[in-house]
C-alpha cells in the first residue's frame, strides 16, 4: 500500500470515539462559554451564581432543555419546526380541560395532551417528509390551526384555570433538593442521547441526516425517519407543556410563547448542523441552561427582558454562521 | 485558403499528477467544420475549456480572429467571437424560447417589446422549426440543443465550439443539426465539433484532430479515403495494462441477476443477465442511458419491466425493495448519494450491518469495532483511525469503505457506477481486485464506466449502449478496448426511446393544474372567482358585508396585509424567504409610536416616515448580505433577524402604549366616498410591480435568477445584485406595511405584527408565487392579501369566533402551498401505489 492514499486523513484526525462525541469541538463550544458566562456572573452579579438562584431557574432551562431537544431531532433531518408554540399551548389547554383541575383525572388528561401533541407532529411529519412540502411554512401553518383550535377550545373551558394539584405539587417538588423537572429532563436527554447513539434506529437516523440520498440508496426509509422526527418532536413538546404548565399552575394561552425562537437558539449553540445528522442532546441542554442564566443575568442587570430576543437572534446568527464555516471547512 | 478563425498554438496545461495537454497545436478556420476525436480523459474538453476562456492554459497563446487574447477571461473570448454551446445549466428552463435568447443577449441590445419579433427572425433565418413561445422545459432535448445553438450565434461569433451536441438527440435531430452547421458554416462560421460518433463527424467536418492523453496524434483532411479503423486506433492506441488481473474461467452459469425488458425514459428494452463470479461491464458514450438504465434496476429511475435475482422477482420499486430482493446499487456521485461525508469511517462502513451488532437493543460497540477492523483490512482502506470523518480521505478510500459497505450487505447483485472514478491508479487495481474477490462465491457485479480500457481490464462481458438499446455484447477475444470504442463511435442507428408515462386520474387533473400555475396570469382569475364566491356568501349571510362602512374597513385593513404580502413575493421571486417581516412591521409601528407621536410637528411626519422606511431597508439589506454572503441559508437567517427585530420592538414599548399622530393616521386612512387612497395606491403598486416583473429585462433577470441561478450567471445576469436588490425591497415594503399598520391600531403594539409573517407567505402563494422561487405576481399577492382580509371580515360578520379565523389562515395556506408545490409529490405517491405488479407488465410488454 503507498503512503499516498493517506493524503489528510492524518491531519483530519478528531477526538471523536476515544472521548465521548460531547467532547468534540462543535459540541464542547457551549460549555466553555457557559462557564465563561458563570465565571463572569459570578465576579461581576454574584447574587445570580447563588445556589437558590440557580436552583430556581433550573427548572426553565429544563423545559427549554426537552423543548429544544425536539427542535434538535427536527433540525438534524434538515427540517425546522415553528409549530412548537402552538403544539405546548394546545396540550396545556388540553391538559386543563380534560383534567378539570381534579387529580382523578390527571393522567387522561395528559394521555390526551401527549396524544395531540403526537398527533400535530405526525401531520408535519406525513406533510413535509411524504409530501416534500415546505418545512417552514408547513409547521407555520399547522401552528397557526393548532393555535386556532386551542383559542377555540380554551372557550368552552374558561371555568377551568389551574392544573390538578397533585401535578402542581409533583411539578415543583425537588428530589436530593434538585427541581424534579431538572431530573426529569436529565433522564429524557439521556435515555435521548442512548437511543441515537447506541440504538439501529438513532444510527440510521443519523445516516438520514447526514445524506439522505445516500441513506435512500442503501436501502433506509428516509420518509420514515424524517416523519419520525416531527412526531417524536411533538411528544417532547406534549411532555414539556405538561411540565411546564404543572409548573406555573394556571397556564394561559401565551404559555408556549417563549418556545417559538429559544429552542432553535439552544440547537443550534449546542452545535447542531443544520445541514443534517449532527447533533448531541448534551450539549444542546448546555445551551439551554446558557441560555436561562443569560436570560437571569439580563434581569438582574435591571436591562429589559426583551434583549434576550435579541441575544438569541445574535446568538443564533453566529452560531449558524460558526458552524457553515467549520462545515464548509472540513468538505473541502 | 481562408483565416483561422481560431488558432492555439502551443498549449499545454497541467492538473496535479496529470499532463491534460501537451504542447496542443490546434487551428479552424472561417467556414469549415473542425472536429476533435478523442476519447474520455483525452483532453479534448480542456482543449474546449481552454479556448473558451474557462480554463487557464499553463502555455501557449490563443487567437481569435487574428486577435490575442490577452485575459483569457470567459468574457474577453465572447468579446473577440468565440461563442461555445453548453450542455446543460446555461437555458432557464422554465421560460421561453424567446425569453431564453433574449435574456444572452447584452443589456439594451434590444428593446423589450420586440424579444418576440427577434427570435421568429433569428429561428427562421437558422431554419430552426420552433415556436418562440414554447417553453423550453418542454422542448425535447434535440430542441433544446437548437436553441442553445441560436443562442449562441445570435451575436454572430466568428468561431462556434459544440461540445457533445448530438449526445442526446436522435437520428432526425441528427439531421436537422447537420443542416444547422452547414448554414452556418455557410455563413463564414468556423465550428469546432467535439464528438464521439465518428460517421457524424465523418459527414461533418472538413479537418479532424486527434486527440489522445492530452498529446495531439495528427491533424487530417476528411478525404472518401480516410479510413475509419485507421482513426479509431490512432485515437485508443494503448496497449491494455498487463496490471488488470486475470480472469478467472467461470466455474457456473447459474444467472445471479437476469434483467428482462427493462425500459425507461432513457433506455428501451434492455435485458440481459449476470452470473456468478462473473463482472458486465456497461459501456456507451456519455449520456446514453447507462446510468438511469443502472439506477432504474434499483427503482431509482422510474421503469417498467422485470429483475431477477437468484430466480426470485425483485421489487425494483425503491433501493429498499431492490436490496431486499438482493440487489444493490453503489453510485457515482459520490458525494452525493454515496457516502456520509461527515460521519466516521466506520459508520461509513457498517450501515447494513447494524442489526447484527444489536445485544439487548442496544448497539454492541466491541462487536461494530471488530467487524469495522475487519473491513477495513479486508478493503484495504486506509485512515488513520476507524473515526476519522470518510470525508477527509482520499477518494480510493473513501471508494474502498463504500466498496466494503456494499459487499456486505448481504445483496448478491451488485451494481457499480464508475468504480474508480477520481481514484488513483495504486487503489484502482486493489479495487478490482477486491469486486473480483468478493462476487467470486455467490455473487455477480455489474459495472458502469466511461473508461473503455477499464472495462476491457476487468470485465468478463461488456454490453455495449447506444441511445439506450443495447447495440453489441463483446466477450472473449472480442473484448478490447479499441472494439468498446468502435462499437460506440460506429453506431449510427438506433431510436431514443421515449416512453414518458402518461399520468393517471386525478393526478392528471392535478398536472393540468401545476401546468396551469407556470403562466403568471392563471392563479388571478382562481383567485378573483374564490374572493367572489365568498364575497358571495358574505352579501347572502350577513346584511352589514355591503355597507359602505364595512367595504372602507375591509379596505383599509387590506392596505399592510396587501403591502407585506408584496414585500414577501420579492424574496420569494428569487427563491428565498423572509420570515422576520412581520416583526419588522411591529418594529415600525413601535418607531412611529415614538417618531410620528402624537402632537409633533407636521416635519416630523414627513420626517419619521422616512426613518421608518429607512429601518425596513436596513433590515432587509442586513437579510440579504447575512443570505448571500454570510452562507446561511434564509430561513435560519430571517428567523434570526425576527428575533433581533421582535426583541428591539419590545424594549421600545414593552407593552402597548404611545399614541401615534392623529395626522398622520388620518392622512394615511384618507378616503373618496368608501374607497380608500390606500387602495388605489395598492392598485397602482400591484400594475406597476407587475409591468416591472413581466414586461421588463430587469423583470427577466429576477425571474431567470430565481428558476436558475446558474443559468442565469452564465448569460450574465448579476445575481447577487439581484437577491440583494429584492431582500431590500422586501424590508422596504415590510416597512411601508408597518406605516398603514401603525394607522390602523394607531398605538406602538409591539407585537401587532407577528401574524403577517405567516400571511404574506399563504397570501403570495395564493397568488401564484412559488417557493422554489422565479413564479408570482403582485397583482396575485395583492388578491391572496384581499381573500385572506375577506376571509377574516366574512368570518368576523358570520358571527364566527376568531380562533376560526386563525384556523382558515392556516388551512389556506396548507392548501395554497399543496396545490403548487405538493401536487406532484403526491402524483408519484399514486402512481406508486397503483404501480402494475411484474407480472402484468410482462405481458403488456407484447
């Protein structure tokens, strides 16, 4: 063999598979900058690193977390979901009405929560992966009906304002004094991030990300998978409203507001490609913790909470624009 | 004896291990054919490139017309005559004929009115027997050659290149060429002819170069006595490398593949069958259905006929079926649909293994880890680790994991486009050697390659393709390489096939109605009967819907609905999209809450007016350089800039306050009778817009720049300017919107604007404009605009609730965008389903 098939390779060399994939560059980015971010919250507004502070917005990043981890599944079979808002709006109005506010019938009302929100994700799956339609004005618009049908059936519940107390007192309890929600989104990144590593399905699901020409000449049910993002998508998003909405208790309409450019923001600083395939749940929950303590920082600056949308627009600019950069880089 | 017209003299260039041309000599002159012979890889298309300014010669002077080029620039060569005939990507394929001609020739040679006049001149003059009008998507490729050709002299070059240009026509098209280049060369035209069918050039040219490993092998006068063995071996020469392995002696005859009736758009009536251990080559000049012959197998390629594998019926409906039936297809485009650039070497190899890995559900990472060792010694492929991303390997490697990938799949037939194409000499014959190892037990292999002498090497049996029939089997002795090359460049028969399926039912309709779209006029009068209908049923059920008091209010909310939805089709006319308009409409609103406030100063109005348009263009210019120069795609980018946007108007007012200056609503809601100045106003933006993109070269640009970015680069086109041009116009717009919005809710909302960024882009598309970009008008944005206002007034009146009204916007818009755009995805669904079994397709097959 001649030495000159090597050509790169030696040089292409990446940390991959000797250390876990969170400690690869793209993926690494956003914890050196959460604890760049720390570092200087704690010089500069120590109050913000307290212990109680942080334990009080940890259950935020954990939503946005489970949010993001949706748009993350959606991202990396090179789609884009913007329904997510309306999808987290329907299931906790779902959740209040079917509930009633009695822990009776808690659980049918989160079966029917999680169901519908499956179900919306599994019509932007079967319109944008079987149909080839447009990923950004499909999930607009199916937004724009779900929102349509929550508005209408938030009508005929207006009896109804809180949540079924035990799903309010489970929402806010903390195990070990950890905020449950953060245990919980901690089991879903990692039972995530096990099944798209180390399962047939996560790894095909990645060759469909990647290439999904490719993935179709070798014999892989691309539609499958891409429609599978959208609705394993829409259950994240139905677990989050549930959460959430346990959370604050009286959840209104606006309650899935935050949720339309944050998790986008979270996936793409936690280094997913959006030209498919690369993503890691790890670093993406990084992101959404960076980007709660920036929310925090922003408010105890006493600056309007508004600039967090720009910083998100900036930060997903960047991001995006790092990330093409290193793509392009390593094509070459 | 007339001027060269075109003269090299001394040309050499150099590509990194390999010499393309060697000190080439190489003249035409005015008036005569000079064709170049030459296999693939010989250099002639760098000849090609070369005098047309493409290619840098490392070399040798050129002229043209006794001229030097000095630059050799693409547009210096046009400049001194030198006109070339591309294959592909240089017709907008969605325009017309006339339009294509006009948009090659320079600005203001010609005014635009007369593009139609022009053209019947020019296809006449040239006796080419093709409407102006048609579209060139639907011309035939023979057609679209003709016209590529009238584009080219149009500016009456003094030399002509044609590259390949009968490759894809047939014996008729054939002729009518002939007759074309005799005109021309009538006319004092000198024509380089590049081409692979010798008896078209034996006709044809007056001289013949030949061509072979980039060293010129003599120049001669086509005489009746010019022999045709004589030039083909001149021009293949080599003697066949002792280095390709022996073939073995076939030890069975059992047929592995058997392929019976195959036939397609490209290829007609192809069967043949592979057997065990043995290697079929595949050969033909370019672009004969080969490859779509090859994917066809494998349900890449739509066909109709019947595959075998080990006696067993393959369903060829998908790669899936096909490799579970044992039948798998390994492709030449191997960025593309080959490998997974990004991902590991290893992953790169192990995909259909995966199942056997799985212990407990879980991936078995030692067991992945050793097969992928073992693979990779096996293959030979060499990485310096198994997780080195395929990519950054060279291309025998990465052909070699891919190779290893295919081999053990568990697929006995495999099918190999290009098997060695940008692979180095050292891994070629590792490869070959490994395709002969591993179909020596149970398998067979079937091989594609524009490489005569490869598959002279390595195949046991070579089935040679002329314009998609099978026209010779070469085995044995037969077998070499110098006869694959002369039964291409000999054939002369030979019908293309043409067997486009006709669509069925529904999806017929369904075609009828995509066809409908792609004249800009025909969504309008859909549109204008729906608005009607509703209109309607809105004056049956609701007494106030006439009122003149309801007709201004509908009116005047129709004005930003009406204006962003304009803003969005300039964006979407070049194939991108703006989502941040609505937020940028909320920003405004909030800026003439402070800029335009209430009690300040009629200046001011003029004033803040123009700080707000301002604002709208700075956005939108900030889209356009972040899309066009920054490499990200617009979606991410706008979604961006929404957020950025949103986020400044809701620090400008947090929440809704500020009163804007009574003045100014006023002025901007002022009305005659019930029809409000804002209406006439959309009117005259939607003609003048429409006149602008219809009826004017700029117009043109923008729609060439959105169906064929590339196309439209090459007949010269500023495309950056152009997209641009229209994110700018787009912030513009969005601002202007913002205004009429501000008039209306008359206080700094800073949200008020979130819903339009939906409706500008259902309202646009229900006007007609497309989201693959180059279709629209604005006289349709501004229809789509009223349906949806009406659409909301109606509801609004039935007594309906609101949430209905959001529910029907969205509804709308999943039906605007099916019918344009997901039509003919559904159409391949049907026919899919209803696709006839094997069996039934053998017997209609006579």
């Amino acid at each position: 063999m001649s030495a000159t098939h090597t050509t790169k390779s030696s040089r292409q060399t990446r940390t991959g598979g000797v250390l876990p994939h969170f400690a690869e560059p793209r993926f690494a980015a956003i914890w050196v900058a959460l604890a760049a971010m720390l570092l200087v919250d704690a010089i500069f507004l120590p109050h913000s690193v307290e212990l109680s502070t942080i334990l009080a917005v940890l259950p935020f990043a954990a939503f946005l977390a489970i949010g993001a981890a949706g748009q993350t599944l959606v991202l990396m079979t090179r789609g884009i979901d913007l329904s997510v808002p309306s999808i987290v709006s329907l299931s906790s109005v779902v959740l209040l009405g079917v509930s009633g506010a009695q822990d009776g019938r808690l659980w049918l009302a989160m079966a029917a929560a999680l169901f519908l929100a499956m179900l919306v994700g599994t019509i932007n799956g079967v319109l944008i992966a079987v149909l080839k339609l447009n990923a950004l004005i499909v999930t607009l618009a199916v937004g724009s009906i779900v929102m349509g049908i929550a508005i209408a059936y938030s009508q005929s519940v207006t009896a109804i304002s809180s949540v079924p107390p035990s799903l309010a007192a489970f929402s806010s309890s903390r195990i070990l004094g950890i905020p449950v929600d953060a245990l919980f989104a901690l089991v879903l990144m990692v039972v995530a991030t096990l099944a798209l590593r180390k399962t047939v399905i996560g790894r095909r699901f990645e060759l469909v990300g990647t290439n999904p020409a490719a993935a179709h000449t070798i014999g892989v049910p691309v539609r499958r998978y891409q429609a599978g993002a959208y609705i394993l998508a829409g259950l994240l998003y139905g677990l989050m409203a549930i959460l959430l909405a346990g959370f604050i208790q009286n959840p209104t309409l606006q309650i899935g507001d935050p949720y339309l450019l944050a998790p986008i923001a979270a996936a793409v600083l936690g280094g997913t490609a959006l030209t498919g395939g690369i993503g890691s749940m790890i670093s993406v929950s990084g992101a959404a913790m960076f980007l709660i303590q920036l929310e925090q920082s922003i408010k105890m600056l006493g600056l309007p909470s508004a600039g967090q949308m720009i910083i998100e627009g900036v930060a997903i600019a960047l991001g995006m624009y790092l990330s093409e950069r290193s793509g392009t880089r390593r094509r070459k | 004896m007339p001027d060269a017209v075109l003269e090299l003299k001394d040309v050499s260039k150099n590509y990194p291990g390999v010499r393309a041309l060697d000190h080439v000599d190489f003249d035409c002159r005015a008036g005569e054919v000079h064709a170049i012979l030459g296999e693939n890889g010989s250099g002639k298309s760098t000849l090609m490139k070369i005098a047309s300014g493409v290619v840098i010669p490392d070399t040798g002077t050129i002229k043209i017309d006794g001229k030097s080029v000095s630059q050799n620039s693409a547009s210096e060569v046009a400049g001194l005559g030198l006109a070339t005939v591309y294959q592909d990507d240089s017709l907008v394929l969605e325009m017309s004929v006339a339009q294509n001609l006009f948009l090659a020739l320079p600005r203001g040679a010609l005014p635009y009115g007369e593009m139609r006049q022009s053209a019947v001149e020019k296809l006449s003059t040239l006796e080419v027997d093709i409407s102006p009008d048609a579209i060139v998507g639907d011309l035939t490729p023979a057609q679209r050659q003709f016209v590529e050709i009238v584009k080219a002299v149009q500016t009456d070059p003094k030399v002509l290149l044609l590259d390949e240009p009968t490759a894809t026509l047939d014996n008729d098209g054939v002729r009518k060429l002939t007759a074309l280049v005799r005109n021309l060369t009538g006319r004092g035209t000198g024509i380089v002819y590049v081409s692979h069918r010798l008896p078209e050039i034996l006709d044809l040219a007056d001289r013949i170069t030949i061509l072979r490993d980039g060293v010129e092998r003599g120049t001669f006068p086509v005489t009746p006595d010019l022999s045709e063995h004589d030039l083909i071996s001149l021009m293949v020469g080599r003697d066949i490398d002792s280095e390709y392995g022996a073939k073995p002696d076939r030890v069975s005859d059992f047929r592995v593949l058997q392929v019976m009736g195959l036939s397609g758009e490209d290829f007609h009536d192809i069967s043949f069958a592979a057997r065990v251990g043995e290697i079929v080559g595949i050969a033909g000049a370019e672009g004969n259905g080969q490859r779509e012959m090859m994917r066809a197998i494998v349900g890449l390629e739509d066909a109709t006929g019947t595959v075998e594998c080990q006696g067993r019926t393959v369903d060829t409906s998908s790669p899936r079926a096909a490799l579970k039936g044992g039948v798998l297809f390994l492709s030449s485009d191997r960025k593309g649909e080959a490998i997974f650039p990004e991902l590991s070497v290893q992953k790169n190899m192990v995909p259909s293994l995966l199942g056997t890995f799985a212990r407990g559900g879980f991936l078995s990472l030692g067991a992945e880890r050793r097969k992928a060792e073992a693979m990779k010694r096996d293959f030979g492929v060499v990485a310096s680790t198994l997780d080195t991303p395929v990519v950054g390997l060279s291309g025998g490697n990465q052909q070699k994991s891919v190779l290893a990938r295919s081999f053990r799949s568990g697929a006995k037939a495999i099918l190999i486009d290009e098997p060695t194409q940008g692979v180095d000499a050292g891994a070629r014959f590792e490869i070959y050697k490994a395709i002969r190892e591993n179909i020596a037990q149970d398998g067979t292999c079937v091989v594609n390659s524009s490489d005569a002498q490869e598959l002279a090497g390595i195949c046991d049996r070579v089935l040679v393709l002329s314009r998609g029939r099978i026209v010779r089997e070469l085995e044995g002795d037969e077998l070499t390489e110098e006869n694959i090359v002369s039964s291409f460049l000999s054939v002369r028969g030979g019908r293309r096939a043409d067997s486009r399926s006709e669509s069925v039912g529904i999806a017929a309709l369904a075609r009828t109605l995509i066809n409908g779209s792609a004249i800009w006029w025909v969504p309008l009068l859909f549109l204008v009967g729906l608005i009607f209908v509703v209109g309607f049923y809105a004056a049956q059920s609701s007494p106030v819907f006439l009122k003149s008091i309801n007709i201004r209010f509908t009116l005047l909310a129709l004005a930003p609905a009406a204006l962003v939805a304009m803003a969005q089709l300039n964006v979407l006319l070049v194939g991108g999209i703006d989502v941040s308009v609505g937020a940028l409409m909320s920003l405004i609103v909030v800026t003439a809450s402070f800029m335009i406030a209430q009690g300040a100063p009629s200046a001011m109005l003029v004033l803040g007016a123009i700080l707000c348009l301002c604002v709208g263009a700075l956005v939108g210019l900030c889209n356009g350089f972040v899309v066009r120069f920054g490499g990200i795609n617009a979606v991410i980018t706008t979604i961006a800039t929404l957020s950025i946007v949103q986020g400044f108007a809701l620090i400008g007012r947090p929440t809704p306050g500020g009163l804007i200056s009574t003045n100014f609503t006023e002025l901007l809601k002022s009305h005659f009778g019930f029809l409000p100045v804002s209406s006439l106003l959309l009117i005259v933006f939607a003609v003048s817009g429409d006149i602008w993109l219809h009826r004017s070269r700029t117009g043109l640009e923008i729609k060439a720049t959105g169906f064929r970015e590339e196309a439209a680069r090459r007949n010269g086109v500023q495309v950056t300017f152009v997209h641009l041009r229209a994110y700018l116009m787009s912030g513009l717009m969005a601002a202007l919107a913002g205004l009429f919005l501000g008039a209306q809710v008359s206080v700094g909302h800073p949200t008020v604007g979130q819903n339009f960024a939906l409706s500008s882009i259902a309202a646009a598309v229900l006007g007609g404009a497309s989201l693959a970009g180059g279709r629209g008008s604005f006289t349709g944005a501004l229809l789509g605009a009223m349906f949806f206002t009406l659409m909301i007034n109606v509801i609004s009146l039935v007594g309906l609730s609101s949430s209905v009204g959001v529910i029907a916007g969205g509804v709308m818009t999943l039906l605007a965008i099916f019918l344009y755009s997901g039509l003919a995805e559904f159409e391949h669904l049907v026919k899919r389903l209803f696709r006839p079994s094997p069996a039934t397709v053998a017997s209609q097959q006579e």
